[in-house]
C-alpha cells in the first residue's frame, strides 16, 4: 500500500516540478507539505524533495531509484569536480556489511596512535547457535587466532563477520566506533549491535517500509566518510592504504558498483546485506583521473537480484553523468587539468 502511493506521490511530485511556475520557495514548500500529509514526516526526516530533479543526471538517478518497489538511497560526490548527486541522502538506510569500513577505520586509528598494532592477534568471534531475539547479545566463542592486518582483509574482501566482531571487540564494542564517527563530525551513524546479533536476529523490521534507526546511517554520511578517507583526513598514509587496498580486492557484490563499469575503471568498495535490503558503498576511479564517491542503498524491489541490478545501474548512471559533467567543465575550461589522488590509488 506504501509503495503504491509513494509511487503515485514521485510522479505527481515530478509533474508538478516541471510545470509548476511559481517561485521556488512556495514550489518547496507545496511539495514537502504533501509528502508530509500523505507520509508523515518520518519517512521525510529531514529530506526535502525540491533538489531531487534538479538536473538532468539527478532526473535520470530518481527514475531509476523509483521508491514503487522500496526506498532507495543514493549520495554521490566527484571528488574532483566537487559535483554531487543526493537521493533520499538524509535518510537512514541499514548499513549491514557497509559498517565494516568503519569498524577497520577505528582499529587503524589505533594503530596510528600505538594502541595496537597490525601484527596484534585476536580471536575469530564464530556464533552459537541461539533462537532470535532470547538474549541482547547473540552468544559467541572464540576461534583460531589471526593477525588484526588478516582480520581486516577478510572483513572487507569476503565480509567475514567473525572478523569484524574479534576487531569490534578488540576496538571496545559498537560505541568506540560511534565514538570514532562523531569525533569526525559524522552524527547520522549509529552501529548498535554486533554481527552476530544483528544477523541473528534480522528480520525484525522491513526497512522498505519502515526506518529502523539502530545500525544505520544516511548515504550522505557515508559517502562523506569514504570522501574524508580517500582525501587522508582520518588516518595516516600506511593505515589509509590498508584500508583502500582491502577495498579494492572486494570480492563480494561483483554484481553491484563494478558489474557495468568500463573495463578501465577501478573500483574499491564494500557491500552490504540483510533482509531485503542490499547495499554498496566504495570509490570510482576513472581513466581521466578522476574518483568518484558512490553509497547506494536499495530495500525492496522484490529480489537480492534485483537490488543488485539496481545499484549496478545507478553506479553506471552515475559513472556515465559525471563523466558527461567533466566534459563539460573542460570544454569550458580546456586548460584545467584534474588533480585528484594516483590513479589506481585503492592498490591491486
């Protein structure tokens, strides 16, 4: 039913941004005061709508993001350009496996500082068993013992979730990370339970309709910490390429953010997955030297399947809009010259 009227509000929205000619600030005004009376402001919180088809690249992420199927989410930034696309970039999504990036970005800042080091071993944490939702944390015991450098590399390239929470652990729980987040200057982010509580008990709640604030956070949030982490604003230059290295030899999503880019992109990312939601987060890095930072999030649409083809379009869109976007910045400007990080900065 929610879908359906969604669905029916985004059209008429649409409709009425292209042909209504009154001032912008009463246009603004008009829409956000409909999707409140239709939707309560929840589901707003706090996104306005006026900016969504601004341009010809945004028109064409919201077609393909049409929440008839399930709320999308999309934040985008050339990291060169400083051009940005947001859909639904204040809402909160689940982050899922999209947390890990946080998770090793904590421990690296401790390693940086000599609280730890990469060659510290701690256990694997491997679940037990237990019924959803009968205790506040799922029970674990401890496994084979791995190096945090190891521990790091399959939490990212194979999304091992025994690794992530032996480094949760050995970083002090979900509110170090937190912690880490807000002292960068990241509020809509808030990791709650560990893996395997999380997975234990997913389910509870469909996030195509409804917002769960716990373990969660807002594609803007994210794809300005994957900014700040390119740019090497969080951690020192060893520690960043640990990070950026792991995230270019991803081996989960292979049909999300790299499944249709050209042959000569780069891509370092991280995915995401529960109950009916899928996710990808991660850079793009572009022949011409370009890198592009990309957070979508995809509830609903019938399919894991089809949440996949859906974020592997809109990476496509948003490779192919920027790219437009750039050739137009030159032919302006011919004598500019792009001045981002190495291409192939993430490693091999």
């Amino acid at each position: 039913m929610i879908a359906h009227r969604l669905a029916t509000f985004c059209s008429a929205t649409l409709a009425a941004l292209v042909l209504v000619a009154a001032p912008a600030s009463a246009r603004n005004d008009d829409v956000q005061s409909a999707f409140d009376s239709t939707f309560g402001t929840a589901l707003r919180a706090p996104q306005s709508l006026d900016t969504l088809h601004a341009t010809n690249l945004e028109a064409r992420i919201a077609d393909l993001a049409n929440p008839a199927r399930g709320r999308i989410g999309v934040a985008a930034v050339d990291l060169t350009t400083g051009e940005e696309v947001m859909l639904l970039g204040d809402q909160l999504f689940p982050m899922a496996s999209t947390s890990k990036v946080a998770v090793a970005a904590t421990y690296l800042e401790m390693v940086d500082r000599g609280q730890a080091s990469l060659s510290s071993e701690y256990a694997l944490l491997l679940p037990v068993a237990s019924a959803k939702f009968s205790s506040p944390k799922a029970p674990v015991r401890p496994g084979n013992y791995m190096q945090a450098l190891d521990l790091i590399e399959i939490m990212i390239t194979r999304s091992s979730n025994p690794a992530t929470d032996s480094l949760l652990a050995a970083v002090g729980g979900p509110s170090e990370v937190n912690g880490w987040m807000r002292r960068h200057g990241f509020k809509d982010f808030s990791i709650n339970r560990d893996i395997a509580t999380l997975v234990r008990d997913d389910g509870e709640v469909d996030p195509a309709t409804r917002i769960d604030p716990r373990d969660a956070a807002t594609p803007r949030t994210m794809v300005k910490f994957l900014q700040g982490l390119y740019r090497g604003d969080f951690l020192s230059p060893q520690s960043r390429q640990v990070l950026l290295s792991a995230m270019s030899r991803t081996v989960t999503g292979k049909r999300r953010i790299p499944a249709l880019m050209p042959y000569d992109a780069r891509v370092s990312h991280k995915t995401g997955s529960l109950n009916n939601t899928s996710s990808d987060i991660g850079l793009i890095e572009t022949p011409d030297g370009r890198t592009i930072a990309v957070a979508i999030y995809v509830t609903g649409q019938g399919t894991r399947a089809a949440r996949e083809a859906k974020i592997a379009e809109i990476a496509r869109a948003l490779y192919d809009g920027f790219a437009a976007r750039a050739q137009e910045s030159l032919i302006k400007n011919p004598n500019r010259t792009w001045t981002s990080a190495p291409y192939g900065v993430g490693g091999q």
